[in-house]
C-alpha cells in the first residue's frame, strides 16, 4: 500500500501516466491514475481562469472603488457642510470619482447636479441668495428675459460641449433667431421678419437685409480663400433687388466679355469682376493672369472712345516694326521676371536687355537708312524740277519772240497789200 501511495503521489505531480499505472496492476493503480489526472485538470483549470493573470488587477480596481465609496460616505453631505473647505473636499472627492469610473463622454452629464448643489451650498455659506437655474425645454416658456437668456446660454453651452468647432456655427445661428424672437414677444415688440429664401421675394428692405446676413453667415463655413468670390454674386444680388424695392433704375448688368461692353462704365465693371477672380490667384502667378486682362481692357477702351487700339507686344524682338512696340515686348519680358526667384532675376533680364538694345539699334539704323534716302529722293527731285522748269521758261521765251515776229510780218505783210486811203482822197479834192 505504501509503494501504491507513493505511485499515487507521482501520478498527482505528472510524473508518471494512467498506463503505467495501470501496468504496475491492480484497481488501486486505476484509481490512482484517476486520481492524479483529475488533479493536473484542477491545476490546469487554475493556471487558465481569467483570475489568473488580469483578475488580481480588477479586484484592485473593485478595492480602490471600495475604498473611495468609504471615504465620501464618511464626508458630510454639501447640505452639512459648516465651511467651505468641507465644501471643497466634497466636490473634489465627488469630481475625483467620476474622473476614475465614468467615462469620458458622459461626464459632463454627472459633473452639472454635483456642480449645482455645491454652488447652492455655497451660496448658503455665504449668506447668498441663491437662483435656481432654470430648466426650460424651449424659449416659448420664457417669461421674463432672464429666463430667457438662462435658456440661450444651456443651449448654447451645450453646444459648445458636444458639437466640433467647425459646425457650431450651424447649430448657434437658430438659437440666437430663437432668442430675438422671443425677446420682442416679452417686450411686446414686432417680432424680426423672417428672411425670404431669395432675393427676388423681398418686399421691403429689412427683409432684403435679413436675407443678405443669412447667405453671408453661410459663408462664415467656406476657406477665407474662396469666400470673397462667394460674396460678390450675393452682393450683386443684393444691389440689383435694393434697386427694385426702391423703384430706381436697375444697374447695368456686367458683360461677359470685354467686347461686348458699349460703354466705359460696363467696361470698369468688367474689369473689376476679372480682378476680384484673381484675389484667389496665388500671388506668385497674380501679375501673369493680370496682364492679359489689362491688354484686353486698354483695347477695348480705346475702341470705346475712338482711339486707335494700343500695338500688341509680339512674340519676339525681331518682330517688332517700331520702338513702340519693342518697348511692349520688353515689358512684357520683365513682368513675367516677377514670378522668377530674386537671386536669379538679374541673370534672366540680362538675354532680354540685349535683345533689346540689338533690335533698337536695328529699328534706328532702319529708321536711319530710311530718312537719309528720303532727303536722297527730294534733291533727285528737286533737281530734276529745276532743270524741267527752266526748260519750259526757254521755250516759253522763245515761242512768244518766234510768235511776235510772226505776229509783226502779218502785220507787214497786211499793210502792204492793203490801198492807202490818204492819196485817194486828195486825188477825189483835186478832180472835183
């Protein structure tokens, strides 16, 4: 029996199987076997039971609990409070336990009753009077205006607890509708009129302001980049309907286009809505979007007023006809200089100053060889005119001498072929 307790033993500490056992013989080794397997089974259970590794945790949890429930049990009620360190102490133990065990999330929903009977409290300590605050579910229940603005800073407080920053703004805005609303029925005051969902249903001008602060708060939501080009149609609007509620004459719309523009006032408007696009242009790239809307501008103007249209810069130096334009094109070189860094700006208008100067020599020289053959051609001329008209003069004189002395041999010769009067008439005196 002893040899099968010591077999038996083996068995409780692993050390030998239920064959073997079973090999030593008889029942008592079975039993044995048993025996031993049912207690590597309880070990086993032992070593895997959730206890084992995180329960020692947990029940420190559950002590820790235990012990600050006992210690605010201990503490004195805020109601039993004789001064305002008991007060204090209460507060901080009751805020120190929904710190540890209340999640995050919800504790704000704990900390307001605890808040409330200590500020209560606290007010008793002092020899305060103390308002209970006011727990209204809407603004129609207000009525008095404190009432009423306890009821705008709850709403608004839990707004700010529990909606991100970014979309606040989209649950404060019918709050504070709500609450001039109700402040002119307290106050027996006309209520704000609502404001219109479009422009074009404003009937008088306080509903047109109504409705330009709602698209305007709207846009408290859009990028600081992009909201001005939000606001000019709204503006736009706004103008042309304040216009009709007060019966004057409706304000020239914009053309799409430069070309189209008939007067120098549709032609600034033009320019100043292609301007206010390019505020979201990034700086860098502001002046090269600008050039071309100034170019445009500057022509149509001119077509406006009936000036000839400004010489566009061509594309290169070598194309330029006159000065005028060689002065655009380097112009327009430069501007785009703008966008290249500092440090390299001087190598890159270095090409572009002796492209200027080649081709300035070569209009001048052009300019030059061209006065220089038009003085050539007027003494060519000059000459020729002189030689022409002293020619005429020569044969004018002696045309008119060869006339005169034809002129005078007719004369001659008509004289002698005509009868003298005179011996005639003496010869008739002296017959009779």
């Amino acid at each position: 029996q002893y040899m099968d307790y010591q077999k038996y033993m083996q068995g409780a500490k692993g050390g030998s199987s239920a064959t073997n056992l079973i090999a030593v013989g008889g029942d008592k080794d079975s039993e044995g076997s048993k025996a031993g397997s049912g207690y590597q089974q309880y070990m086993d259970y032992q070593k895997n039971m959730p206890g084992a590794h995180g329960g020692a945790s947990d029940y420190q949890k559950y002590i820790d609990l235990q012990k600050h429930m006992q210690i605010a049990a201990q503490m004195p009620a805020p109601e039993q409070c004789n001064t305002t360190e008991q007060l204090d102490a209460w507060r901080n133990a009751q805020l120190q336990q929904l710190g540890k065990w209340m999640p995050k999330a919800y504790q704000n929903y704990a900390r307001a009753p605890i808040e409330q009977r200590y500020q209560k409290n606290l007010a008793r300590l002092n020899n305060e009077t103390y308002v209970e605050p006011v727990a209204l579910i809407s603004a129609t229940d207000c009525n008095t205006t404190e009432q009423l603005r306890q009821w705008r800073e709850q709403k608004e407080a839990d707004v700010k607890k529990y909606t991100p920053a970014a979309y606040q703004q989209y649950s404060l805005a019918p709050i504070q509708q709500e609450y001039e609303k109700n402040v002119a029925r307290i106050k027996g005051e006309p209520a704000p009129e609502p404001a219109p969902r479009s422009a074009a249903d404003c009937k008088t001008e306080a509903q047109l302001k109504e409705w330009r602060k709602a698209q305007e708060s709207h846009l408290q939501y859009v990028p600081a980049a992009y909201r001005k080009s939000a606001l000019a149609p709204i503006q736009q609007e706004y103008e042309k309907q304040l216009a009709r509620i007060r019966g004057e004459p409706e304000a020239e719309p914009v053309p799409a286009s430069a070309a189209d523009c008939k007067t120098e006032a549709q032609l600034k408007a033009w320019l100043k809505g292609q301007e206010s696009q390019m505020q979201y242009v990034p700086a860098a790239f502001r002046q090269n979007a600008l050039g071309p809307i100034r170019q445009e501008y500057e022509k149509q103007l001119a077509r406006i007023e009936g000036e000839p249209a400004p010489e566009p810069a061509p594309s290169s130096a070598a194309d330029c006809k006159t000065e005028a334009q060689l002065e655009a094109w380097r112009k327009q070189q430069e501007s785009q200089m703008r966008y290249v860094p500092a440090a390299f700006q001087q190598k890159a208008l270095g090409p572009i100053q002796q492209e200027y100067k080649k081709n300035l020599a070569r209009l001048r020289a052009a300019k030059s060889q061209g006065e220089k053959a038009a003085v050539n051609g007027t003494h060519t001329a000059g000459a020729s005119t002189d030689a022409t008209s002293k020619g005429a003069t020569k044969d004018g004189r002696s045309g008119a001498g060869v006339k005169g002395d034809q002129s005078d041999a007719e004369v001659s010769a008509d004289s002698s072929t005509q009868p003298s009067l005179a011996p005639a008439a003496a010869d008739s005196e002296g017959s009779a």
